[in-house]
C-alpha cells in the first residue's frame, strides 16, 4: 500500500454524503464547526436524486403514533430521532430550503418541484456557505491515527475530534451503497444485510406478456403479519411497486403471499353473484362484467391458480401468490441489517469507537416506502451530529 501522503486536520469529518449524512454536515457547520464531508462517488446524494427521479417522497403526514408503527422493531435510539424529527420537521426543514411542499391523498409529502435535484442543489449551497468542504471520490479505507482514504491523489488521512459514518446499507452498489464498510469496522457487530422494499422475481407463463407494465389497484396483500392496501405492477421480471415492497418482509421470513382481488367485496356477495350467472355466460366473463376484474386480475388468478376450484370465491378473497422469489439485495429499496443498536449509545456513539458515531441506513433497522425511509436517514442523521456537538462542546469546556 502506499504511504499516506497526507494527514490533515478538521472538528469533524462525515463520511458518506447521502441524506444522513448531509443532515450531520448541516447541524454541525451551522453550529460553527469546521467540516470535512467525504464521499466516494464523484457527486454526492446519488441513491437520494434516483429515489426521487419519479417524485420525491420525503415523509408521511399522519399521527405520529401511526407513524412510529412502520418501524419495527423501534430501538430507543431511533425512537428518539425520529420524536426530535419527525415529519412535521421534515416539513419544516424542507421549507427552510426554499421547497415549498405538500401532502397527497394518501398522505405522502412531495416537494411542489416534485423531484429531488432542486432540494439538493439548495442544500448543498447552504452547506458550501456555511463552509463545508466536500472531497469527491474519496473513498474510506480504515481508520489509523485518524481516517485514511483513497483519493485520485493518494492516500489522505484525516485527524477529526469527531466523526459521523453515513455510509449507507447495501443495496443499489452502482450509486455508492455496497456494504463494504464493513470489514472496516471490525470490533463493532453488524446484523446481516438483507434485501427490504423489494420487487418478487416470477417466471411468467407466456400469457402474462402482454400485461407487463400493467398496474394493478383495487386490491389488498397479506403476507405473514404484514398487509398492505397499495398497488403493483406486472414487470416484466415479476411484481413491483409500494404494494409489493410494504410486504417483502413477510416473504424474506418465510410466510406465503396472498392478494385479495376483491377488498371492498364480502365474500357472500362475490358467491351471491356467481351462484347467479347464466348457463351462456362464461366464466371469464361473470369475473369480468359482474364482479367488474379487469383483465390484470384475470390474468394474475389464471397465472397462479389452474386449474380453477368450482368454490372460486374464497380464491377472489385469497389469491396464492406462489413461486415468487425475493429480488437480489442489489435491487431492493433499501436493506434490512446492519450496524446493532446495542452497539451504540444513544446519541448513536459507537461503544467500540468513541467520538465516532453511524446513522442512515448503515444502521439496523428497517421500515417501508412511503417517506418513512428517509425521515429516518434525516432524523438520525441530525441524532448522532447532535451527539458529536456534545462531544465537541465538552471538548472545548476541557
């Protein structure tokens, strides 16, 4: 390896410039700290402008006890930031960047711009002004006597009185989250990585092929104890969409996937109306003129279901969604796993490594789409930047 070429020194250093990361930047600069915010890629935030590519989700506005339900389990570390900054601070802190935002029927808030690059270029000019330095492709390799990187110059190491680690989880390794952060931290126990919000693989009969890019709504998803009421869509490759991601987990700990096609329909009125169709009629034709089943949900009873039981109304209630597999970790949302909260304190300080603190999705914990995936980011972001602000006052009261 070569020799480090060079060591510098700063108040603190954030590693990782994703949403977690720059929250920490932003505290911590704002509190009149010299920062140093590194990052691997050669621009900063590329999972946060993708996630946004199609409109930008950044919380849930709902009761706030609703809202801490999607996140289980709950340490107290995260049940801490996210009681510091939750979504009305979310809100707030968008506005405070010039983004105007508003809530959607389901309750989701979007900027008005709706996508993510104008909230991003307003954050990061207010971090340049508050003096941030961002170093691009620099990549961490470990820490000795400081934080050593790997730079297109060399080999850099920085010696901070603080650190916050915003290195991501491990999904989606072509804008910057791979997970190899953590042979680098070798005394700190890190759950495995697992692959959450993820689309199912199906290996499609060839009939299927003219309903891919299809949505289908109007249904509701039970999988083990998780249930959602989104809709998903036919790929190509299988199913996908806010439906199919709220419901993951229950497939990655084993339990079966059903579809209820008919959610606002009784299980009596769906036989009712079978028990009335003409001996004409056929039997695609009373799903889809008198239950009112598009062809999509046709198809998909057709594709799971062959061949179909006289007793076909429990089936509309209860569609078996059978030998679907869990899409590779690499192209799910976000990553179930990593860094243990009982390895943290709970300003998220790690035990093994003091002054050094880890937020983001690097951190062990899990939630759906919907906004809740990054209020999190932000909110533990801010949590463990407050955390090195107590260490770094301390500091100066010595």
């Amino acid at each position: 390896m070569n020799d480090i070429t060079q060591t510098e020194r700063t108040d603190a250093l954030i590693i990782g410039a994703g949403p977690a990361g720059l929250m920490a930047a932003d505290l911590l600069s704002q509190a009149g700290y010299s920062v140093i915010l590194a990052d691997a890629m050669p621009s900063p935030a590329r999972k946060f402008l993708m996630a946004g590519k199609s409109g930008l989700n950044l919380t849930k506005n709902e009761d706030f006890a609703a809202f801490r339900t999607n996140f289980t389990p709950l340490p107290k570390a995260l049940r801490q930031a996210l009681d510091e900054f939750g979504p009305t601070e979310v809100m707030t802190w968008a506005q405070t960047l010039g983004q105007t935002v508003f809530t959607g029927s389901t309750g989701r808030v979007f900027p008005v711009a709706m996508k993510a690059s104008p909230l991003l270029r307003a954050w990061l000019s207010r971090l340049d002004q508050a003096g941030v330095d961002l170093r691009r492709k620099w990549r961490w390799s470990h820490f000795n006597d400081g934080a050593v990187f790997e730079t297109p110059d060399g080999l850099r190491r920085v010696d901070a009185k603080v650190t916050v680690l915003a290195l991501g989880g491990a999904s989606w390794a072509r804008l910057g989250s791979n997970g190899a952060w953590m042979t680098s931290l070798d005394q700190v126990k890190i759950a495995p990585f697992k692959p959450a919000n993820a689309a199912l693989t199906v290996d499609w009969t060839q009939h299927m092929k003219r309903h891919f890019g299809k949505p289908i709504k109007g249904v509701s998803l039970s999988c083990g104890p998780y249930t959602s009421q989104g809709e998903f869509v036919i790929s190509k490759g299988g199913l996908e969409g806010g439906g199919i991601y709220a419901v993951s987990r229950g497939l990655r700990e084993g339990h079966n996937l059903y579809v209820d096609l008919l959610p606002n329909m009784p299980l009596e009125h769906i036989n009712k109306s079978l028990n009335q169709r003409k001996a004409k009629d056929s039997f695609t034709n009373v799903l889809r003129k008198t239950l009112r089943l598009g062809p999509e949900k046709i198809a998909l009873l057709m594709e799971f279901v062959h061949p179909l039981p006289k007793d076909i109304a429990p089936i509309l209630k209860r569609l078996p969604i059978k030998d679907v597999q869990i899409s590779p970790m690499d192209e799910a949302i976000s990553t179930a796993g990593g860094i243990r909260f009982d390895e943290m304190t709970d300003w998220l300080e790690l035990k093994q490594y003091p002054s050094v603190f880890a937020c983001g999705e690097m951190l062990d914990w899990e939630a759906p789409t919907g906004g809740y995936l990054l209020t999190a980011c932000f909110a533990t972001g801010r949590r463990a930047a407050l955390g090195a602000l107590n260490v770094l006052r301390a500091s100066k009261d010595v």
